[in-house]
C-alpha cells in the first residue's frame, strides 16, 4: 500500500548534525513533490522543506534555511533530510509527506523523534 | 511569518455541527484557493481532510467540508460523531518565500 516511512531520529547535542530518510512505497515516488514537515512536543505544525519532483527545485522555512538540506534519490525511493548545527528548538517529530497538488499533503509518514540536548 | 490563527478549542455534542475558523492574510489564505485541513489523533498523522478550500479527498465523509471568506477560512464538521474528536489544523500557500503555513490547531471536543 502507499505508505511512508522515516528513520534516522535520535538524541543528539547541539550543534551536531543528524541525517533523516524517509522510504517511499506504493506509488511513483518520483513523480511527487515532497515535504518535511516537523511537530515540536505538544505544539502545532511547522513546514520544513520541500523538493521537486526531480530534486531541481528546492525551498526552505526561514527557522533552517542554511542549516538544512532536502534532498531525494528517485532510484531508491528516498527522500532527505540533512540537520547540521541543531539547536534545542529543533526538537520535534519529523513527517515526510505527499503533495498531492494545492499545496496539500496527502500522504504522511508517522514520523521520527529529533531530540536536541546536551 | 506568523502562524494561522486558529480557535485553541471547539465542541459540539454528537449530531451537531460545528465551524473552526482559520485567519491569516491576503498574502496567504485570502490570496490563493490553496486552504487544506488536516485532522490529527493523538499520536498519529495528519490526515488530510479538505484541500483547495473545499475539496474533499476520497474517503473523508461528506459530513466535512471547507470554505472561505476574505482572510479567513472555515471547516465545518455536521453530524458530529465520537471519532470525530482530534486535533484540526489548517494550512495555505503563502508564496514562493514562505510557501506552506499551519495554524496552530483546534482542539475538538465531542461532549
């Protein structure tokens, strides 16, 4: 089925880096634009990052821009998301997810835990 | 760029209907069609329930639907039923600088 699934989240101090993937199954991965999208702890949702069908195209939310790369391998099924000089206010869980055109996510994967402490 | 205004809170018995507002500005929910909602259960994904203001995906209920006015959007929610009581955000495009922003979520109450 169409699904989702992210993996690379953990503990890490600030300041390091951390390396998201997300896999894709069940549909024509390459023909989608994708999304990061991040849940700080009991808060509210916050775009990250998106990337175009063939990864020519890419565009960051101010609070990363400069930090954060998105990136995608059609021939792997795999988008990413690389985090360097995390900082505490990056804690949060992290979709990947399907636009579906209108600028709306249709499919999302359950997401990976980032937590930044020392 | 601020965040989309949302209600912190809505209720409504079983049955009943019930409206979440979304304001934002004319740079993003008044100046594009490109309003989504998303419904959220505890510990689980978004899931998207209206796109392009009031598009419903295959599968979601008729009994939601979406619509806007101005700045402000609204998803409105008939015949509510128990399942129905999540978390609700919304969404619009807000240009090629800021590109997507939520709103900070209703929490929806089934009495």
């Amino acid at each position: 089925q169409v699904q989702l699934v992210e993996s690379g989240g953990g503990v890490v101090q600030p300041g390091r880096s951390l390396r998201l993937s997300c896999a894709a199954s069940g549909f024509t991965f390459s023909s989608y634009v994708m999304y990061w999208v991040r849940q700080a702890p009991g808060k509210g949702l916050e775009w990250v990052a998106l990337i175009s069908y063939d990864g020519s195209n890419k565009f960051y939310a101010d609070s990363v821009k400069g930090r954060f790369t998105i990136s995608r391998d059609n021939s792997k099924n795999t988008l990413y998301l690389q985090m360097n000089s995390l900082r505490a206010e990056d804690t949060a869980v992290f979709h990947c997810a399907r636009e579906r055109g209108y600028y709306a996510l249709d499919i999302w994967g359950q997401g990976t835990m980032v937590t930044v402490s020392s | 760029q601020s965040a989309l205004t949302q209600p912190p809170s809505a209720s409504g018995s079983p049955g009943q209907s019930v409206t979440i507002s979304c304001t934002g500005t004319s740079s993003d929910v008044g100046g594009y069609n490109y309003v989504s909602w998303y419904q959220q259960h505890p510990g689980k994904a978004p899931k998207l329930m209206i796109y392009g203001v009031s598009k419903r995906p295959s599968g979601v209920p008729d009994r939601f639907s979406g619509s806007k006015s101005g700045n402000t959007a609204s998803l409105t929610v008939s015949g509510l039923q128990a399942e129905d009581e999540a978390e609700y955000y919304c969404s619009s495009y807000a240009g090629s600088n800021n590109f997507v922003l939520f709103g900070g979520g209703t929490k929806l109450t089934v009495l």
